[in-house]
C-alpha cells in the first residue's frame, strides 16, 4: 500500500522542493496533473499553459529516472478529473493512499482547495524563497511603512550578496540612479537564448493549440527552456552576454527590439527550474571576476532578493482579499487595445503587441506603459491584474497582484508604493523610440493630436486631489497644475474628458 501522495505542481518543478523531500521514493507517488481548472481560471496565454504542460511531462520523467512512482495524467487523459484535488481523489482511489503531502502554493485560490480537500492533506512550506513568511512577518511587525528597499538590504545581509565587511559593495546599497539611460542606438543584445522545439514539447503545443488555441497571444514560434538544464544554458548565456549592460539599459524601450538586455529568466525562476539564490550567485561572481559593473549586477540581485521576496511576502501578509483591493475607486472596462485592439498610441501598440508575441514584456513597459495608461484612464484594478495574469508567462497571483494591484495601480492604497506610478508622455518618450512616428504628439498638450497621456495625467490628479495633494512626494505636481492658467486646466480636463469618452464608447484612442 502507498503511504502518501506527493502533488507536485506545475510552478513547483525543483527537485529540491519540499513536497518531495518529505516524501519517501520506496513508499509513495508523485501527482502530477494538467488540469482545465488549473490552465482556464484565468485565459491563460497559451505559450504559458505550454511552458508549464512541457516542462511537467520533463520533470516527471526526470523524477521517474530518480527512482519515484509518478501518477501523471495528460489534459486529453479520458479519466482526467479536471481539477487538482479531483486527481488527488482518483489517485487515492488507485493507490490506497490515505494523505497527502504537498508544498504551499503560491495563491490563495487553491490554497483554500487544498486545505478545504475530502483526503487529510499537509501542506508544507514552501523554502526556495529566501524569506519564510514568519520572516517576512517579523520585518513587518511595528513598521508605519512597508517599503521594499529597507527589507532588501535585510536580504542582502542575510544572503551575503553584493556583501563586504558587513557593508555594500560600492559604498551603497542601490544604484538605480545609474539604471536609466535611453537605449543608444548601437546595440548589440543579441537576446535571450532560444531553444528548438523537440518532441515532447511539439506534442504539447499541439495540444495547447487545439484547447487554448483562441486564447489571447501568439503560440509560435515557442523558444522557452523546458528543463534545468536549458534553464541554466540560458542563465550562462545572459550571465555572458546581457548583464554587463543590463543595468545602464533596464528602462529603455525600443520598437523591434522585445528584450534588449533583459534576461527572461523569471519564467524559468517562478515555476522552479532555477533557484533565486543560484541566479544571484551567477551575477554576483560575474561582478567579483570583473566581468560586469556593480551597477548592472546589484540592480538585477535587486530584482530578486529584493522585489520578488518582497511582493510575495507582501502578498501572504495582506490576505486573501489583496488582489480584489480597490481603493481609488476606479471602475472603467479594460479597453480592447489590451487585447490586440486597433490603437492609435505606439507605446502601447508596442507593449501590448510584445505581449501577444512573447508573453512578456518588461517592468518599465508593464510599469509604465500598460499599467500607467490603465491607472491614468481609471480602470478597474481587478480588470487590469486579470489580464496581466493572463498574458505573461512569469505571472503567478502571488507575483502577480502585489506588482499590479500595489505597484502600477495603487489599488491597496498605498501599502507597497508611497505614491501612484503615473507620467504623461514625456517619460516614454524620454526611455523610448515608440512617440517617434505615432499618430500622436507627445510634444502637444492639448488639443487634436495631443498624447493621450499628456492630458490624462492632469485629470489623475485632478479627480484624486483630496487622496494626494498631502502626499510629499507629489506636490510639485500639484504645484505645477495650480500655476496654470485657468482656462488652460479647463481645456485639459475637457481634452481627458474627451479621451475617456472615446474609450467608454469603444472608439479607437
């Protein structure tokens, strides 16, 4: 008889996992399962669902050569339950087995399912994150503000990265500042490396295209890793190729470039492939051997020990309720641009055509294109977070909703960013080539022709006011707005006005 069912989730594919290290190989089985519930909550994109389906059929094989009984059922599977805890039942059935063992998920949906399931489950922590929650908790506890940057520096310490003497390499702990230079135009990024198709993943794509083929976003060509080891091949390859210039062009955006020097390396990260800590450890020997510069080297270790630690502890601090928060009370439908739509805007045909292509796009394009349009024209937050878990590859709800509910929309009210990241035009086009040859100017204020976020950016502030005139970081806007000619603000917050209209009635902005 089985003594227990080891699940194994589809972002849960480190040999390390908990889960499997509980378990006993003699003993137990392994369940693995592509679900609909699990790839139709939300319409996933389908390079997403294909990602992960590939990369389970690979992992299972590799746990079945490392000596384990795995119960893998295929989403064609005539006997497939459909749900997760659907297959933990069959499987019991099957087995014998009584319980069941599995690591913490990453979402408070099925999180809920697992606890609430009719077979007696344990549910372990999961410890490829550097920071427990407990840990997490204690950092919090007193704190007025929970700001990202000050439990970074708790994570540099404990980690040792970026560490000299108990002080930052450098002389300091960030060097944003040094992080956001326009992209020049001799670049030479060479990309992410891409990898063929074999035979397993061609039969999963076939699959995903038959299933989710009309779901948002193009399937091929399909370039992903599917295994450790073409992970860490792509690993090297940004290590070698992208960092030394990571850092200075991080924020630039270029039309026909998708990546420039980013590492599309958060898929691989988020469901497991690669630890956080060996991909810090990667870059960091690449600064103390000389081959990178400080500043490209800390900003990445930043966005990993420090952001992702961050929104994930933010995200199981805050509850079950944080990705529904709402708090500027913004309630206009996602328009159709978000979804292929014609638009007249170029920054946003760019980011939202990436989208389609890749299932990416980087922080500055989600930050401050997709999510700065959405906040500007007033869209409902949980619209926008729906989407953005959707669309990406890298998205998992409790990476999701605190980047977007908190950081681009400020829907929590302020418990991640101090203030809402909002701009008008002149930022993009300040870390892009996208206003040059758009049907609008991002010169022009008012009037036909102006930058639709030129004039949106006023009307944000103007219908928030009483939430962030006091707010200290925001009052050289208001300022700003204030010494303006009456008249002059009046035709501004017509010109929105005019903007959101179009939007309400479906027109192309």
């Amino acid at each position: 008889m089985v003594s227990h069912l080891v699940l194994v989730l589809g972002d849960q594919l480190s040999e390390g996992l908990s889960a499997l290290r509980k378990g006993n190989r003699e003993s137990d089985t392994v369940v693995m399962a592509e679900v609909m519930e699990e790839a139709t909550y939300v319409r996933h994109h389908p390079k997403k669902i294909a990602l992960v389906f590939a990369a389970m059929r690979k992992f299972a094989a590799k746990l079945e050569e490392d000596g384990w009984t795995v119960a893998y059922a295929q989403l064609d599977d005539t006997e497939n339950a459909g749900s997760i805890v659907g297959e933990l039942l069959r499987r019991a059935e099957q087995t014998g087995a009584q319980s069941v063992i599995c690591t913490e998920p990453g979402e408070w949906r099925l999180i809920n399912k697992l606890t609430h399931a009719p077979i007696k489950t344990a549910i372990l922590p999961d410890d490829r994150f550097i920071a427990s929650h407990k840990d997490f908790e204690a950092w919090a506890e007193g704190r007025k503000a929970l700001r990202m940057e000050y439990f970074y520096r708790e994570m540099r310490k404990r980690t040792g990265l970026l560490m000299e003497d108990g002080e930052p390499a450098g002389g300091q702990w960030n060097f944003d500042h040094d992080n956001r230079k326009p992209a020049p135009g001799d670049i030479d990024p060479q990309g992410p490396l891409r990898f063929e198709v074999d035979a397993v993943t061609e039969e999963v794509l076939a699959l995903v295209q038959a299933r989710f083929g009309n779901h948002f976003g193009d399937l091929r060509p399909f370039r992903f890793a599917t295994t450790r080891a073409q992970a860490l091949e792509a690993l090297d390859h940004f290590i070698k190729h992208a960092l030394p210039r990571f850092g200075d062009y991080q924020d630039a955006m270029l039309r026909g470039e998708d990546f420039l020097y980013h590492a599309l390396l958060s898929p691989y990260i988020n469901i497991g492939l690669l630890g956080p800590l060996e991909v810090c450890q990667a870059a960091e020997k690449a600064y103390r051997d000389g081959h990178a510069p400080i500043n490209a080297v800390e900003g990445f270790i930043r966005q990993i020990i420090g952001w992702r630690e961050y929104v994930r502890g933010i995200y199981f601090l805050e509850g079950p309720d944080y990705a529904s928060r709402n708090a500027l009370k913004q309630s206009r439908d996602l328009p159709a641009m978000y979804w292929g739509g014609e638009t007249k805007m170029a920054c946003m045909e760019a980011a939202v055509g990436q989208t389609a292509r890749e299932a990416y796009a980087h922080h500055i394009q989600r930050l401050m294109v997709t999510g700065n349009f959405a906040l500007l024209a007033g869209i409902d937050p949980g619209q926008v977070a729906e989407w953005y878990l959707e669309v990406y590859a890298d998205a998992f709800e409790w990476v999701e909703a605190p980047n977007v509910v908190g950081m681009s929309q400020f829907a929590d009210g302020g418990v991640i960013a101090s203030k809402p990241y909002v701009s008008s035009g002149a930022y993009i086009n300040r870390m892009s080539d996208y206003c040059k040859g758009c049907a609008y100017k991002v010169s022009q204020k008012t009037g036909e022709g102006a930058c639709p976020f030129n004039t949106l950016y006023w009307h944000f502030l103007d219908r928030h006011r009483d939430r962030f005139s006091g707010n200290a970081r925001m009052g050289n806007m208001y300022r700003t707005w204030d010494r303006m000619d009456e008249d002059k603000r009046r035709t501004v917050l017509e010109d929105a006005e005019a903007v959101l209209a179009r939007l309400d009635a479906g027109e192309v902005v």
